[in-house]
C-alpha cells in the first residue's frame, strides 16, 4: 500500500518519496524490509530515538510526531498512537466496517461476560469472534493471550482474519490502558457493556477519575450503551452515551434477575429482559456472576438474540480460571480464580462463604510493578473473610517478591494473624492442601487460567490449575 494513502487515513502529512510499504512495525528490533516504523511516545521510551536503527533494518518509512535523524520519507502525526490504530486498520482492509462490535469494559468481569456472550450466540447458530485475556478465537483458529485489548497492527490483522471466516459479531474486551492509548478508536460498537468501576491500575493512572474517564470514552463511539444499574459510575456514562440499558440485583433497572438456588455447582435464576422471561442454570456461583449474566443476556436480546438461546447459552458457558472448581481433595472444594482486585477478591470471597461448611482457606498474592496501593486492602479483604491464607507470589516481574508478600502482610495483619507466607506459589499451594479437611474450601486466586508466571522479566511455564491437579492425584481427588 502506498504511504500516502496511509498517510491520508492516519491524519498526518507525508514529507518526502511515496513508497509501497509491504508491512507495519512497531518495534525497531524486528523491523524487516519495506516496513513502516511506527515512533511512539511511550510510557517508559520515546521510540523516536530508534528511527534510525529502523532505517538501517530496512524499513520503508515511518510515522512520528516530529522530525527524526533519517532519510526515510515520513507520515508527521500529531498523535502516534492514534495514527497506528487507523493506518493498521486501513492497511488491513478496514475489516472493523464489515462485523458488528460488542465492546466489554469494567474492572472485573470482561472475560466472564464476553464468553457467555460467545455462549450465547453460539447457542444461536451466529458466527462470532472472541478477543480478550484468555486469547482470540474464531472458527478454528485460536491465538493464545497477550494482551487484554491487542496492539493495534495485531488487532487488525487478527479482524482480517475474522473477516475472511465471514465473523458476523466481534466480542472484545477493551481494557482502560487500551482506551487510553487509543488501540481500537477506528471502531464504532453496535453495543457497549460496562461491567463497574472499582481499584485497579493506579500504577498507569493518576487516579480514579482518570482511569474511569478512560473506560468512559468507549461510550462515545457505540450505538447502545449496556449499564450496570448497581454501579454508580454507570450514571456518569450515561451522560455521554447515545442509548443507554440497564441492569441490575440491588435496585430498579431495565433488565434484573431474581436467584432461585445457588450452589457451589451453580445457580438457578430467573432472568427478567426489558418484561420478557427466561429461566438459567448457570454452571457458576456467585452474584456477580449473575450480574454478569445479566448484562449479557441484555445485550443479546437487544442484538436480536431469542430468548431460548440466550437460555440455552447461559446454561453452557464455560470460562477458564473464573471462580472454576477444579475438584474435590479430602473432602474439601478446590476453586481458582483471576480475582486480582480488592473488589473482585473480595466477591469472590463473599460467594464462596454462603456454601461453606467447614473452613475458607486462600492462597494469594499481587503482581510485581502494578498498582502497589492494593496489596494492603486486598491483605486486609482476605483477613476479614477467610479462616487461613497462604500469602504467595502472583506475577512478581521485577520487584522482589517478599517485599510484595511483605507489603500484603501490613493488611493482612490489622484483622489477623492467621496466616503464613510461601514465597515459592507451588509450595504455597501445597501447603494449603495439606491443611484441608471435609467441608473446606481452598480459594487459590489471582491468576486463574493463566499458564505463565512472570520473574525478572522471563515468563516461566506455569499453571495453577496443573500444579492443583498434580497435588490432587488420584486417591482423594474427583
């Protein structure tokens, strides 16, 4: 494609030769030849200083936001980021114009609500694509996970994909950190689901309202607005947005669910969508989880999806790592979960507790170089609801992971003392499986479905759920 057609799609002013650019780079030390370089400003390095490291791996071309020491004929932007979104999207065909869009975004919940949706309409027979955490999937085709929202060149390389399978919906996670470095803004969504608004990512934002503000602004590009009615934010969302629907457990709203039975295995619910009904059997405990449940179901309906096969989808949704029992082990539950927030840990805590007949133990810990403001409140969540914790690593990146584990026991501490730290999460684990009798419960959260752990930047083989299954064995464990 010529750089002066990208040039006019990523808003900016070619200055020199009109060259064929044959791809899109990002990263100067994979650029290949006839690429155009993208120069982002990033949050740690401003990518305009390696323009001519690209120049000399052969690159085409480059976008930036100022003039660089090359050659190489240029895009000038006034915002990088932007510029790549639109330019990948035209140099991938413009696949975001050919599917219809369902964007998730929220503190907790994304990849539980864009599953039951893919549930859901697969139940209806419609062909869908699923971007987010756990991965993308469409047709055959799976891509293990990298990031919760992609980059934009692998974002819509991935929609061509889709495109080419004839992908009728799209559902997609778009994170806050994707919002605000405008991965997805070519993209208008036929439908937009919030899911709430709690702690989280306060290492890349400044504060709260910041980091609400960036999941706000997914409500100026959509058709239709999917509300949670129970979270206050959604009121401030509503401002913006076109047409807005609610849902809701705690108070009035356009779609709500009335529990009939809940159980470790599951829950039973009526489903009340704008006055039409269907029953669930969600194979999910939790609340939360029918909230979840909830905003799906209405956004189906209201994408045309008939009541029994959102019946039908709901009762088969399967999600990896969310609030999952893996088995039983001495008579006691063995769950895994993502829950990885104050607010998410502590839900999950809470819908745990209701079925508990003997003790609550979890294993736990927090991410290295992220938001270091919850360790405390997440130590002190566990203290208020559990009878024993194991405080462990979670992904420790580059920071010391007794002094996180250190960190967490400062909360920890003000409500309990009933605890011990691991550092190693495989021997964590297995001491929280030795302590467990009839009746237990072992939580072991913040990672989920995961199969890497990340140390001094090297991301190792792991898996909770495989090191679970392995100290389960066969004697005591079904």
């Amino acid at each position: 494609m010529k750089l002066s057609i990208l040039a006019a799609e990523g808003g900016g002013v070619l200055k020199g030769t009109d060259v064929e650019i044959s791809s899109l780079c990002a990263d100067s030390r994979v650029v290949g030849e006839g690429d155009l370089f993208f120069c982002i400003n990033g949050t740690r390095e401003d990518a305009h200083k390696y323009a001519a490291e690209a120049e000399r791996r052969g690159a085409a071309g480059i976008v930036c936001e100022r003039k660089t020491e090359t050659s190489l004929p240029y895009i000038l932007v006034p915002d990088s980021r932007r510029a790549m979104a639109h330019i990948a999207a035209a140099f991938y065909g413009h696949p975001e114009k050919y599917m219809k869009f369902v964007g998730v975004t929220g503190t907790n919940g994304k990849t539980t609500v864009t599953h039951m949706l893919s549930s859901v309409f697969a139940a209806a027979g419609k062909k869908a694509g699923l971007i987010g955490t756990l991965g993308a999937k469409f047709g055959k085709a799976f891509l293990p996970p990298a990031l919760t929202t992609p980059d934009p060149i692998s974002l819509f390389s991935l929609l061509a994909g889709m495109k080419k399978d004839r992908t009728e919906y799209v559902f997609m996670e778009v994170s806050a950190h994707a919002l605000a470095l405008k991965k997805d803004s070519p993209i208008v969504y036929d439908a937009a689901i919030f899911t709430n608004l709690t702690q989280d990512h306060l290492d890349f934002f400044p504060d709260m309202q910041a980091y609400g503000e960036a999941k706000r602004s997914l409500f100026a590009r959509c058709r239709l607005a999917i509300l949670n009615g129970d979270d206050p934010f959604s009121a401030e969302i509503a401002k913006i947005a076109p047409e807005s629907l609610t849902y809701g457990l705690d108070g009035p709203a356009d779609c709500f669910a009335m529990i009939e039975q809940e159980s470790l295995a599951g829950t039973r619910a009526i489903l009340n969508l704008e006055d039409d009904i269907c029953e669930i059997d969600l194979p999910m405990t939790g609340r939360h989880n029918v909230s979840n449940a909830l905003a799906a179901a209405a956004c189906c309906k209201r994408l045309g999806i008939g009541m029994d096969a959102i019946a039908a989808g709901l009762s088969d949704v399967h999600v990896e790592g969310r609030l999952e029992r893996i088995g039983t082990y001495r008579g006691a539950d063995i769950f895994v979960d993502f829950a990885h927030t104050p607010d998410g840990l502590e839900k999950s805590l809470n819908a745990l507790r209701r079925h508990l007949k003997g003790k609550l133990i979890v294993v736990f810990g927090c991410g290295g170089n992220r938001d270091r403001t919850k360790r405390r409140i997440m130590g002190e969540i566990v203290a208020k609801n559990c009878d024993f914790a194991v405080i462990t690593s979670d992904n420790p990146r580059y920071e010391d992971p007794c002094a996180i584990i250190s960190e967490i026991e400062l909360g920890y501490k003000k409500v309990s003392r009933n605890y011990v730290a691991v550092e190693e999460r495989e021997k964590a684990i297995a001491y929280a499986m030795q302590k467990v009798g009839e009746g237990d419960i072992v939580l072991v959260a913040g990672k989920g479905g995961e199969t890497e752990q990340e140390i001094m930047g090297v991301k190792y083989n792991y898996s909770d759920k495989a090191v679970i299954k392995s100290l389960m064995g066969s004697g005591n464990a079904q």
